[in-house]
C-alpha cells in the first residue's frame, strides 16, 4: 500500500545518496512530510546477502537462480528494516533446521514507523538466513532460504 506523499522510489534514491556519501543522516522536510534516512553506520544496508549456514551449495551473493532445485528465497514483501525477531528481547521467529508453514511470521519489517509481520510464501524447512538483523532491506531482498516440503512428507 502507497502512502500518500511518499515516493518510494525516491526514498530508495536518497537512501542510496546517504550511502554513497558515507553520511550519518539526511533530514528532508516537504509540506509537513519528513523523511529521515540514516547512513550505514545506524543501519547497515544489505545489498548482498550474507548467508549465515550453507544451505546445500548456496554461496554469499547468488541469486536466487542459483538455488539448488527444491530450494526457495523469500524476499521482502516492501522496503524497511528487517528484524528478525518481533522485539529486540524476543527470541528470532525462525532459525536455520526450523520447519515453517505457508503465512508462519519468518520475520518483521519496519517501514516509516510501522511494524509489518513478514508471512512465509512457502512450507519447508530453512536452511539460511540470509538477511542481517536490523538491517534495510529492499522489496525481493532474499531474507531466508527454504528447502520445499516435497507433497506427502
């Protein structure tokens, strides 16, 4: 859902300019809106992902059509931080062995102040995290990887 005011893409533009710039925050105030971006040091950006077990081949920074067959990447449903836990006290939702089913929360993504539960588009077991916590991600950034449940098992 597109908030109104809000472009999306030129937040990801400007987002990209803090990073390239290596600046701490950039503050821009339009007709009452406000948009804060903070630079890398805050909020490391994930732009590869860093795979935190090795799921059957799957290196740091292969695409998803480099998964093994079986094997799914689900990504970010919007732009946000990722977290993989609901609160920063609270155990993440899934770790690598987990099986998860369809619209099981595999993590939470922060957007503009708002918490937004990530659902699991497929069932399987995770074989990878790929996403940092408290990292920002973009919409189709790969968060985890899943080996599908195969029918009848």
């Amino acid at each position: 859902m597109e908030t109104p005011g809000f472009d999306v893409d030129r937040i990801a533009r400007l987002a990209a300019f803090v990073q390239a710039h290596n600046l701490d925050e950039l503050v821009l105030e339009e007709g009452g809106t406000i948009i804060r971006i903070r630079g890398p040091e805050t909020v490391p950006v994930a732009s590869e992902p860093a795979v935190s077990a090795a799921p059957d081949r799957v290196e740091p920074g292969d695409g998803p059509e480099a998964l093994p067959p079986g094997h799914v990447a689900l990504g970010a449903p919007m732009m946000g931080v990722f977290y993989r836990s609901q609160a920063p006290h609270l155990p993440p939702l899934v770790e690598v062995g987990d099986r998860i089913s369809v619209g099981q929360p595999i993590g939470v993504i922060e957007a503009m102040k708002v918490f937004s539960e990530v659902p699991a588009e497929a069932a399987g077991v995770v074989v990878a995290i790929t996403a940092a916590n408290a990292t920002m991600v973009r919409q189709g950034t790969p968060l985890v990887i899943v080996r599908l449940e195969s029918p009848g098992a």
